[in-house]
C-alpha cells in the first residue's frame, strides 16, 4: 500500500491539514462551500448547535447541527485553484489515515453544495434568480492536470462548444462536468431554475469586461449566448462549479451548485439588494439537504 509522502500531504503540528487546518472526524458528510468567508457566519447562524469553528487565511470552517443532522460550511475563496486545495484537503480528511498516510481501503461519499453568488447570460434570466447547474464548464484548466478526466467529462458537449466559438488554441481546452443526479433531485424546486454554468478564471477578461484592456475575443459572450447543443444554453458565469464538480466526479463525491443571479450581462442589470436572497437560499439547501 502506498505511503503518501510528508510533501504530498502536509500535516500540522497540532494534526490537522495544511490549509483548511481541520483534523478527521471534524467534517461532515454533507458540506456546504462558500466563497466569501463571511458568509459562514451566515450558514452556521441557522445551525441548532455549534461543534467547532476553525479558520485559516480565506479558509473559514463551521460544523455543527442543523434538524438534526451534521453539517459543515467551508468557505472557498474565490477560484478553481483554492477549490482544488479545499475539495483535495476535505477528501484528504474523510478518505486518507493520517496515522498511517495510507488511502483508507472504505471510501466515503461526500455531498458538496455550492452556494453562490453568479452573472447571466440570457436576458430572460433576471437578477435575483436562483440557478441550480445541471453542468460546469471549466474555462480554468484545472481537471486537465488529473488523470482520466475524460472519464468524467462530457466529451460530445465539450466539442461541440469548442466548434461552435471557434475556441481560440492560446486559451486552455474546456471541460463540461455533470452536477450529482442524486443531488440535483435533492435541491429542485419550483422556486429554482435549471442551468449550465461557465467557471471563469478571473472576474474581468475571463467574463468578458472591459476596462482598460482589450479582449482576445471581443465577441466572446454573445457567442455563448447564442450556443446551443441538444436544446441547452449556457445559463451563467461563476468562479467555481466546473472545479468542484470535477475533482468531486473523480474522487466519487457528489456535487451540485446553485447561485443567485446577483447581475444580467445582457440586460446591463444587477441586484438591488443580494444579501437577504442569498440568505433565504442558504435557508432552502438546509431544509433540502436535511431532509
């Protein structure tokens, strides 16, 4: 059995994993991701108890009870890069003895959601909707770095799009993830709409906005608002899905994101006010969730 070296895996003094600084057996099953490290404050406020709260950099963590059942809310910072440290970290902590440094030969499931914050493409889209991501597109290049990740991908799809924008050769090759069944079943709802989702690896130029620089592709986004493949658009732009969707696909968790649309890129739109929307999503995965 392989021994993962001390360089592979760091482990603290006190026992816990580099980044996240949490030890096993301190996370749950079901996890909640956030960007915004404030936002755990959010997520734990509805928790009927509170077991430990930890933090380290952007990396803030809460466990505790909600109806009942365990939860722990991670906050991510902001990109694919901090998402590959935190879902590699949390499989570390369920899946690896950090006795021993060997994989665990039983493996556990882990139920990631996403609560976000994310752009639309489609007009018909508007500000303050939630969007539940049927798929990811990873325009980061993250799951390129792993083996096998055409095992997981949506090759048709990811050709098609390829084709369609005419993708320019200078950027990396994207990669198109499917949420968890099991949890898009578990989060639909009348009150959610269904999407597929863009992960960008930058807020300005990789999404399209102008500033002082000008764009590779000037017409980027109008022409993934015009793409379609077997009657699907791509919905919206975030920072985050198409990571936790393909690191979750590989290692054999569950994943799914769901966003409030806080601004429409066509309608030139943005949310008023995002927070109180943001907290009644929290609000409905909860009881989703739990269940």
């Amino acid at each position: 059995m392989r021994k993962i070296e001390a360089s592979e895996l760091i482990i603290n003094n006190d026992g816990s994993v580099f980044h996240l600084h949490l030890k096993p057996g301190e996370i749950a099953e079901n996890i909640i991701l956030v960007g915004d490290p404030g936002r755990v404050e959010i997520v734990a406020s509805f928790f009927d108890e509170i077991e430990l709260k930890r933090s380290n950099r952007e990396f803030v963590s809460c466990t505790g009870k909600y109806n009942g059942k365990r939860i722990t809310v991670v906050a991510t910072g902001i990109g694919t890069d901090n998402i590959d440290i935190v879902v590699n970290e949390l499989d570390a902590l369920m899946n690896i003895d950090f006795e021993t440094r060997t994989v665990k030969p039983e493996k556990t499931s882990i139920n990631f959601v996403r609560i976000g914050t994310s752009g639309s493409l489609q007009e018909d889209l508007p500000v303050d909707t939630w969007l539940l991501s049927d798929k990811g597109i990873g325009f980061d290049g993250l799951l390129n770095f792993y083996a096998n990740r055409d095992s997981v991908c949506d090759i048709d799809f990811e050709a098609n799009f390829k084709q369609s924008l005419n993708w320019n050769p200078q950027l990396t090759s994207p990669y198109v993830i499917n949420a968890a069944d099991d949890l898009l079943i578990k989060l639909e709802g009348p009150e959610v709409v269904k999407g597929i989702t863009i992960s960008a690896p930058g807020f300005y130029g990789p999404q399209g906005r102008v500033l002082r620089l000008e764009l590779a592709d000037p017409d980027i986004n109008e022409k993934i608002t015009n793409f379609r493949y077997n009657d699907l658009r791509v919905t919206n732009y975030e920072m985050e899905c198409s990571a936790i969707y393909g690191l979750s696909a590989l290692l054999g968790h569950h994943a799914a994101t769901v966003c409030v649309i806080i601004a429409n890129r066509l309608a030139g739109t943005a949310s008023k006010d995002y927070k109180p929307v943001v907290k009644e999503l929290i609000k409905y995965v909860l009881n989703k969730l739990t269940k």
